[in-house]
C-alpha cells in the first residue's frame, strides 16, 4: 500500500442522532468526511467531496463496506474508479484493502460482501412493505395523518368570500400552497371571482 499521500477517511451514519465517532476510532487521519444521511440517497455531499479530494498515493479508510455503498454497482463502480487514479481503500471491518494489484480473493470477497449490504438493504424493504401491508389491514394509519378533511371546505369557502387569497388562507390554515392545492383538487373545490 502507498503510504506517501494523505490518509482520509469517510464515515456514514444514517441519522443524526447516531455516533459516528466509533468508526474509524484509532486511525491516524489527516481528514475525515462525514455524512449524515441513509445510504440508500444517492445525494451525499461530503462523499461527493471526499471523491474530488482524493488524489494518487492517498488510501481512503472506511469502516466498513456498506458505509459506502448499499448496491454491489455503486460500490464496484466507486472502488474500481479509486485504484484507477492510484488511491487505495481500505476496508477495517472487512480486512480488505485495494490498491490496484489485488488479487482475486480480494476482488471476490468485495463482490460477496457488496452483495450481502445490498441483499440486507432488500430483505430491510421488504419487512417495510409486509409491516404497512399489516398496519393498513388493522386499520391503523400509515405516515402522517391528514391535516384538512371535508370539514375544512365550508371554512375555505367563508374565507374566501371574506377576501382572502390562495396564499393567506395556506397561512390562516398552517399549511403549505402545495398542500392547499392538492387539497382543492382532491375535494373538487372551485374558488372563483378572485385572482391569487
């Protein structure tokens, strides 16, 4: 492994509340990239930038594999593109290192181990579906609940008439203009004679 570049580190937790200090605790770095944020969205700025800072002879430490990617693609894609300019990557939890030259235990055991984070990520989805196919079945109510019903119309319209526009009857009624829309449009409601 080259050790003449920097040694950077990226880290991913996905929340906010999580600690990210535990996993690359003992690794002499020169910089670390945190993201706060699920794997599964593709937007994670500071990888993004970890990426760009990356230069040959740096060697990359992650905690582990599906820190970095969630699908064996992105992850092969990512690591491939590293060796390709002359960075290594270190994975601690898995014990695998990349660094160009690698032999084809290593290059399986990536592939194996991409696949398992990306087989957890679907078994993870699919709990999720059984679990609001149950709830849904039992009644109970799936994400946030409604915050206008047909009740509201009639308050709509009185507020309307007295002169209000679009925008101040979103405020008087605590929600967003988009909010307000789908809601004329799911109930059928018609505000005429007055411009926004």
């Amino acid at each position: 492994m080259k050790n003449n570049g920097q040694q950077v580190g990226y880290v991913r937790v996905s929340s906010l509340l999580q600690n990210e200090s535990r996993q690359l605790e003992g690794i002499d770095l020169d910089i670390v990239f945190t993201d706060k944020i699920s794997g599964r969205d593709k937007n994670r700025p500071e990888l993004t930038n970890c990426l760009n800072h990356l230069r040959a002879g740096d060697t990359l430490h992650i905690h582990s594999i599906d820190r970095l990617a969630r699908n064996l693609r992105d992850l092969e894609s990512i690591v491939s593109s590293l060796i390709g300019k002359g960075v290594a990557v270190q994975f601690h939890k898995e014990g695998l290192t990349f660094t160009g030259d690698d032999n084809p235990m290593n290059v399986l055991m990536l592939q194996v181990m991409g696949a398992c984070a990306q087989f957890e990520l679907s078994m993870i989805k699919e709990r999720q579906k059984e679990g609001i196919a149950i709830a849904k079945k039992k009644g109970k109510q799936i994400g946030r609940k409604a915050i206008l019903n047909k009740g509201h119309i009639q308050e709509i319209k009185e507020l309307w008439q007295s002169g209000k526009n679009k925008m101040e009857i979103s405020k008087a009624l605590g929600i967003s203009r988009v909010t307000f829309y789908d809601f004329l449009k799911k109930y059928d409601v018609e505000l005429k004679t007055q411009n926004i």
